[in-house]
C-alpha cells in the first residue's frame, strides 16, 4: 500500500511538472504572438495605398503630362521616406483623348484596383472620367482641369487646380488697372471644355467689368495659320486681347500677332502657364498676364527647397502643373494618414476634410463642393521669363 501511495505520488508529481511546463510554454507561446501581433501593428502603421494616375504623355500637349508626373513622382519619393504612408503610383497615359482617358480609368479602378485617381489632364477628359469616378466611388483628383463644373460631377470628384473663375477675374482686374483698358476682343479654341469655359468666365468678367467686347473670334485645337482672326482682331484696335488657349495654340497666336504689328497685351488662361509658351513664341510672350497660384521666385524657403529639388532630378524648373501635381499628393498623402485606410469611402471622407493645409502653392482647403479655394498670384512675362505683375 505504502509502494501504491508512494508511485502514486510520483506519478501526480511527474504530471503536475509536466503541466505547469505546458502552460509556461504555452504563456511564452502566447507572449511571443502579442509580441509579432504588436511589431504587425507597428509595420502596419504605414498605410499602403495603390493612386491610379491619368495624365496626357504622348501628343500635342504632352508637356503638361510631363510635368504632373514629375511633380508626383517626386512628392511619391519625398514621402515614401517619411515612411508614414506607402504610396505606390500606377501610371497611364490618355494622349489627351476622351476615349483613351475613360480607358484608362476603368482598367485603373478595375483591373488595377486602385484607392484613388489623379487626373486625368485636361477638363474635357474629366468630363467623362469624374462620371465614371464618382459612380464607382473612386476619389479622383484634378490638378489641372480648371473649367467650371468639374467639381461638382459628383462627391467623389476634387481639384486641386485654380479654376478660371478664380484666375481669370484677378488677371483681367490687374491689366485694366495697369493700362486703363477700355476695349477688349476675344480669341478661343472653341472644340475644347477648358478653352470654351475660358472664355466664358472672359466674356462674363469684361461684361462685368463694363469693358466693350469688340469681337470674338474662335480656332480650333491644332490649327496653325491665325491670320483671319487676327486681321479682324487688328481691325478693331482693342486695347487688350484675351485668349484663352492650350500653350500650344496660344503661343502661335502671339507670335503671329505681334509679327502683324498687334502690340496690345494678352490676358491668357490657365493654359498659358508653362514655360512652354516661351519656348515657341520667344520674344513675342513678353506682354502675356496670367494669374497662377504658383511663382518659381516665390522667396518661401518650402518653395525654393522644391524648386532645388525638382531642378537637380528633372534639369529644368518646375512650372505650375509640376507644382499643383507636387501638392496634390501631400494632400492625397495626409488625408490617407488621416483615414488610416486604403478604403476608397475614408479617403474620400478625409480628403473632404481638407483644410488649411500648408502647401508650396500656399493654404488650401476643399469647399463643400472639393474645389479648391486658394488665392492667386498675378504673373507677366517679362525678358523671356515669368514675373510678378506690378
């Protein structure tokens, strides 16, 4: 009996070690996974996040394209290294067509599965792309379409971009103090959203501003020879001509107005802003007003640090569309940190809540539409270079 109590005891010992053994294992298993679970977490933190980008590389206007997708790339390198948000950019390229640009956003949010758009380039591709977007409910952000409307296709669809209604007036309003302009005529490319709602917001501005409209003469985009506009414009002896144009229309139709002895100044729209315009029409830009929200000169150290930065990657300085795109994605960046999420609704909910944010184009915030307000800056061409207008 003593021999039976004894192995008995031995045997409860043997299973109580063995126990106790089990569940230390089985706490520092347990330990272990809180502590994966917590590096996870922390790995995690970064939110990764696929931007679908639609901008117009190859034709005419590839040089707008050109820009956007530097200034992104470059604002996508900067903020991979803050290491906050992981932002992995999928590229196409809409040649400025409607169709290839409705294209490219269905492969994007489809095949690509995409969080987010940039793009696409031009207003007239927005106005089949934003539809497309905000149906899908796939935030899109424009950087450069500034015709009126964009918008307000749908809740989904913002922009970054200084719409006409807001540059043409300040741009317009500086000439007519500086020159005491009376009389204007008009010139438009009249096949393009961009161009036609240009020239709205100039048609309505004059109006409003009591100026006399002489004549209004229109083009079509790609067209070279500008001699019958620019006779009858030259008839009326206008004291300002205002042009609403793609750089490359616009500087054709400088230099072959100048070439006709047509010496008044040229108010342009937000095509006007590249320095594309002085690449073709040389000597004969100087005299152009624009209103922009972006100046290279700006002394602001946050400007002049992009400026360096963009120059020493691309050889060339940044121009409007570089910066706006640039932006555009610290915007994206901040409302995904925001959103903590990849998920289209959050970061289409942050980017709503945008506001007072401090970029190199200056404060911006999204309205309740998710069009930008910010202010311009009125700009002349001057010796061959943008300078602030005084």
């Amino acid at each position: 009996m003593n021999k039976f109590v004894k192995s008995l005891f031995t045997m409860i010992a043997i299973l109580t070690v063995l126990f106790i053994t089990a569940c230390g294992g089985e706490t520092t298993n347990q330990e272990t996974d809180d502590q994966t679970d917590g590096n996870d977490s922390t790995v995690s933190d970064e939110v990764s996040v696929k931007v679908g980008v639609i901008s117009y590389l190859t034709g005419a206007g590839a040089s707008y394209g050109e820009a956007i997708t530097s200034g992104l790339k470059l604002a996508q390198k900067e903020i991979s290294e803050q290491g906050n948000v992981n932002l992995e950019l999928v590229i196409e390229d809409s040649a400025g067509q409607q169709e290839q640009a409705l294209s490219s956003a269905q492969k994007l949010m489809n095949s690509q599965n995409v969080s987010v758009i940039i793009g696409p380039t031009l207003s007239t591709e927005m106005n089949v792309v934003g539809p497309e977007a905000d149906l899908n409910g796939v935030p899109i952000i424009g950087t450069s379409t500034t015709a009126a409307g964009i918008p307000q296709i749908g809740e989904y669809v913002f922009r970054n971009s200084i719409p006409e209604s807001l540059a043409i007036p300040a741009s317009v309003q500086a000439a007519v103090d500086a020159y005491d302009v009376k009389k204007v005529a008009i010139i438009y490319g009249n096949d393009d959203v961009f161009t036609k709602s240009g020239y709205d917001t100039m048609h309505e501005v004059a109006e409003q501003m009591g100026l006399e409209i002489l004549t209004v003469e229109t083009f079509q985009k790609g067209q070279s020879d500008y001699n019958a506009q620019l006779t009858k414009i030259k008839g009326t002896n206008p004291d300002l001509i205002l042009a609403s144009a793609l750089y490359n229309e616009g500087a054709v139709i400088m230099n072959q107005a100048r070439k006709m002895g047509i010496d008044v100044p040229f108010v342009g729209g937000n095509g006007f802003n590249s320095p594309e315009v002085i690449s073709i029409a040389g000597e004969a830009a100087d005299g152009l007003i624009v209103a922009t929200p972006w100046f290279t000169a700006n002394e602001d150290e946050k400007v002049q640090n992009f400026v360096e930065k963009f120059t020493a990657e691309y050889g060339k300085e940044p121009d409007q569309f570089a910066a706006q795109a640039y932006d555009a994605l610290y915007v994206l960046a901040e409302a995904i940190e925001r959103a903590g999420s990849d998920d289209r609704d959050a970061i289409r909910d942050a980017l709503a809540e945008t506001s007072g944010f401090e970029g190199i184009l200056g404060e911006m915030s999204f309205d309740s539409d998710g069009d930008v307000v910010m202010d311009p800056i009125v700009l002349t061409i001057k010796d061959g270079k943008f300078q602030l207008f005084q």
